[in-house]
C-alpha cells in the first residue's frame, strides 16, 4: 500500500515538475530570443498590475487557449483529428517517467529511487516513446484531410525515421562504455573517476557520439533548424487545421519535448545529478580534502545539480533555435543519412577497438 | 567531410554570436535592475504607451487647420488639397465670403482619416499655409469609423 502511495506521490511529483518547467519555458523562450535580439520581450501580463518581467504570461496565454473555439472543419476525421494532439503530448509526457532525478534516498528504513519507472531498458523505453510520438504528428495531417497538413506530416515522419537512426546509433558506444540501458546505472557509472580526479561523464567518453546525439535529438524537437514538419512560412505544418487548446498540446509537446532532450542529454552525457567529487558522505576532492555534508543536503545537491544541467541544455536549445535559419529539405535528408549516420557508425567502429584495446 | 567541417565551423560562430548577445544583454539587464545606472541599457525597447519617443521636426500628425486673426479659417476653398489628395479623402463645399479679399470660404471642409495616408501633400498643395499637420497627435485609433471623419469644428480646435 505504502509503495502504490510513494509511487503516485512520484509520478505526481514528476508530472508536476515537467508541466511547470514546460509552461515556464515557453516564458523563457519568449524572453531569451527577446534578449538575444536586443528586445525586452513579453512583459505586460499583471495581476492587479503587478507585472514581474512578465512571469504570469504562460497563464494569459494557457487561458487565452482554453476559452479559444476548439473548431474542428467538417472535412476532417472528427475522432482521429482529436486523438492526435492527446496522442503526442501523451507519448512525451509518459517519457519523464524513466527520467532519474536523483539519488535514492532512504526514509524510515525504506528507500525511494528518485525514479518512476527505473526498468532495465530505460533507455530504450525513452526512445520508444520519442519516436512514438510520430504517431501524433501522421495522424493529425491525415485526420486533417488538408493537403498541407498531410504535407507537413510527411515531412515530419520522414525526417523522424531518418533521424531516429543517427540517434539511435549515437548511442550504443555509449551503452557499449557503460554496459547498460537501465537509465540509474548509466548515471551510477559517471559517478567513477577517470585517472583519480576526473568525472567520467559522457560527454568526455563519448565526445563524438555527445555531438551526434545533439544534432539528432535536434532534428527530434522538430524545432527551427529542422522545422520542415512545422514550415511555417510554406505550409504551416501538420496543425494548420488546429486551434485552441489543441494546437496548444502540441505547443506543449514541443516543449516537453526540450525538456526531454535536455534531461537525456543530462543523464546519458553530463553525469546526470552526479555532481563531480559528490559522494553519498560529501565532497571528498581528489587533492585529499573532504567536506562531509548530510544525506538530505548531498540529496538537494544532486536534484539542483540535475535541475541546473537542464536549464542549461533547454537554454542551449532555445539559442540555436533563434540562431540558424532552416535546412532545405535535401540537406536535412544529407545531414541525416550522409553524415550523421556514417559518422555514428565510426563512432562505434572507433569505440570498440579503444575498448579492446 | 571537409566541408561539413566548415559548416561546423561555421554553426560554432553564428551561436557564438547569439549567445555574445545574451550575454552582454543580461549584464546589462541584471546590473541595471539592481539599480545601477549604465549608459548602455540592455533592450533598445521604447515601452510605448508610457515612454513616448520624440517626434521628429518635420513629422506629419493629425491635421489642423489654420484660423485668422479674426478666428476665421484661412481656408479660401481653392480646392487644391482636394485636387492633390492621393486618397481623396478630404470633401469641400465652398461658400461666398463677403469679404471681397477672401471671396470664398469653406461651408463643410471634412477629412475622412479612414482614408487618408497622411502623405502631406495638401499641406504642400495649399497656397494660404491653412492645413497643417503638425499636431504631434499620432495615436488616432476610435472604436467606431465616424469618429474617424474629421470636420470643421475638430479641425479648427
Ligand atoms: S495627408 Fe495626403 S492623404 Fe491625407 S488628406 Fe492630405 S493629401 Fe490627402
Ligand atoms: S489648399 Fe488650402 S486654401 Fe485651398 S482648399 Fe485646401 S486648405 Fe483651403
């Protein structure tokens, strides 16, 4: 009983963490691109006119969404054209779930991984989930029964597909260094030194396989550089029939989606809530000092730790979003196959003979 | 391969510079809300409705039109605005004056600022210096489109 309990609690916890940061991410994606182009960005919306650089705008605009006429036209597939939207927020909102958050802690004698769902395929759990998510995108093009729409939702399971292979083929030197697809142990394994001082994190074991994954996950978000599902100067993408709350959820889904892609990004390659030279007792660095720290601030320390790494991937993310213009169709297609693809395979080539080594 | 690397390169640069940006932006963000004044501000944002920018000397605003000194307008009615209005916005009907000098006045002089494109070219057309756009009035927005048609008397004030 008490198990069901802390599991809910957890998932509750969780849901709650990744909708917040979720809202509060479109404000910040608002407000960064603003500062990134000498601008001050949304600011005006107040309660009772008290307006802090804006912070209330995700709720103007979650209500402005709400109280929009959900409009469906009559040419579209009424059941499949609602389903769609649900069906992709659901499959990015379930992903959080494999998600590490930190450490596990021990309260009256029972211990609680910070974890939802800590199966041995994590990993590939997470992906599965990603690329789920398609699902959503086809079925509202189709559903739709508006040519762009359907042309945008092409698009957008074609880039998918293409891109799923370079992220997943990033990955296994990865899970070839640390012999794992259980997302806690990965992060267990960058906790290790490398020659006594250094973290083994991910991303100097895997520096190659880091950047091959970030261009993938990239192209996965479906955000500017490779917006080609969305286009919003040719075809509007695959939610030009939407409105409302459900064009909202997909909004959301891209968002969580940053999330997401920053929380893997964290765990496979940053160390994930390690913090360099944190163990269970406290500091202990390599020059010989120690700093013994309790069990509930070593644990506060790991959760900041994680949470700090994700606003800094989702902040990476939403700079390069506001950077470069889109790819052609075509050089996306190269990006994909020619390079990405090719260059994930030398990096497991290249991996395997440094392990047999 | 190569080229790919160059484009890498590239890629580097241009979010090297965003990201100058943000940062040089935020400093001057955070530094100026802890209430230290910097020449530089962090946003070239003019916030409208409460900072106003300066017009400049020769803008053109809402229209007026110019009075005598006995309080009559100076319009003679010659029709020249009318002619030249590119949008055909301003509707005459001129009436005799007594006065031998002046000889014609405007009965009904309107300006329908629904159409008007606010070339200033009837301040240029008028040969009496009587219609002039110099009011600094810029936010003209109504809520209905008669509020927006503007005669003798709200052009006189
Ligand atoms: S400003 Fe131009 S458009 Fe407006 S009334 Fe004068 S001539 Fe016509
Ligand atoms: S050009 Fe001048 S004088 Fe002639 S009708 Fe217009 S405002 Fe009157």
């Amino acid at each position: 009983m008490t198990d069901i309990g802390i599991l809910l609690i957890k998932i509750v916890l969780a849901l709650v963490w990744f909708l917040v940061l979720t809202l509060y991410l479109t404000w910040a994606e608002r407000k960064e691109s603003a500062v990134i182009q000498d601008r001050i960005g949304a600011n005006r919306a107040s309660i009772f006119g008290i307006r802090i650089l804006g912070l209330f705008q995700p709720f103007a605009d979650a209500i402005k969404m709400i109280f929009k006429e959900d409009f469906v036209p009559v040419f579209s597939r009424k059941f499949l054209h609602t389903l769609a939207p649900f069906l992709s927020f659901f499959f990015v909102a379930i992903t959080i779930a494999a998600i590490p958050f930190g450490d596990d802690i021990r309260i009256a004698g029972k211990t609680i991984s910070l974890q939802i769902f800590d199966a041995n395929i994590g990993l590939l759990f997470v992906l599965a989930m990603l690329s789920l998510g398609i699902y959503g995108i086809i079925l509202s093009g189709w559903a739709s029964n508006n040519r762009f729409a359907l042309l945008g939702s092409i698009r957008g399971a074609a880039q998918l597909i293409s891109y799923e292979v370079a992220l997943g083929l990033s990955l296994v030197g990865l899970i070839m260094v640390y012999p794992s697809l259980r997302l806690s142990e990965i992060v267990r394994a960058q906790g290790s030194l490398l020659l006594g001082f250094f973290p083994a994190w991910g991303v100097f074991l895997q520096p190659l396989g880091f950047i091959i994954f970030l261009f993938a996950a990239l192209a996965e978000t479906k955000r500017v550089p490779f917006d080609l599902p969305e286009g919003e100067s040719e075809i509007i993408g695959f939610f030009a029939e939407y409105g409302g709350l459900k064009w909202g959820l997909f909004m959301m889904t891209d968002f969580m989606e940053i999330i997401i892609v920053s929380a893997l990004l964290t765990t496979l390659f940053f160390g994930g809530w390690q913090v360099p030279w944190l163990s269970t007792a406290g500091f202990e660095f390599p020059w010989g000092w120690k700093w013994h720290l309790g069990p509930w601030l070593v644990t506060a320390l790991e959760v900041a730790a994680f949470n700090i790494k994700v606003f800094i991937f989702c902040w990476l993310q939403i700079l390069i979003r506001w950077t470069y213009p889109r790819l052609r169709y075509d050089q996306l297609m190269d990006l994909g196959w020619k390079l990405l693809v090719p260059l994930s395979l030398l990096n497991i080539l290249g991996t395997a003979i440094v392990m047999s080594l | 391969m190569l080229k790919a690397l160059g484009y890498f390169i590239e890629l580097l640069k241009g979010t090297g510079i965003t990201a100058r940006h943000f940062v040089v932006n935020m400093w001057f963000h955070t530094v100026n809300l802890v209430g230290i004044k910097t020449k530089r501000k962090g946003a070239v944002t003019i916030q409208y409705p409460e900072q106003k920018k300066e017009l400049a000397a020769r803008h053109r605003s809402l229209h007026r039109l110019m009075k005598r000194e006995d309080g009559k307008p100076r319009c003679v009615a010659c029709m020249l605005c009318a002619t030249v209005c590119p949008a055909e916005c301003i509707y005459i009907e001129a009436a005799e004056d007594p006065d031998l000098e002046i000889q014609k006045y405007p009965s009904i002089f309107v300006i329908d600022l629904k159409r008007c494109c606010f070339c200033g070219f009837c301040v240029e057309a008028c040969p009496e210096d009587a219609i002039r756009m110099d009011t600094a009035k810029i936010d003209l927005a109504q809520t209905t489109p008669e509020d927006l048609v503007f005669g003798l008397d709200k052009l006189l004030k």
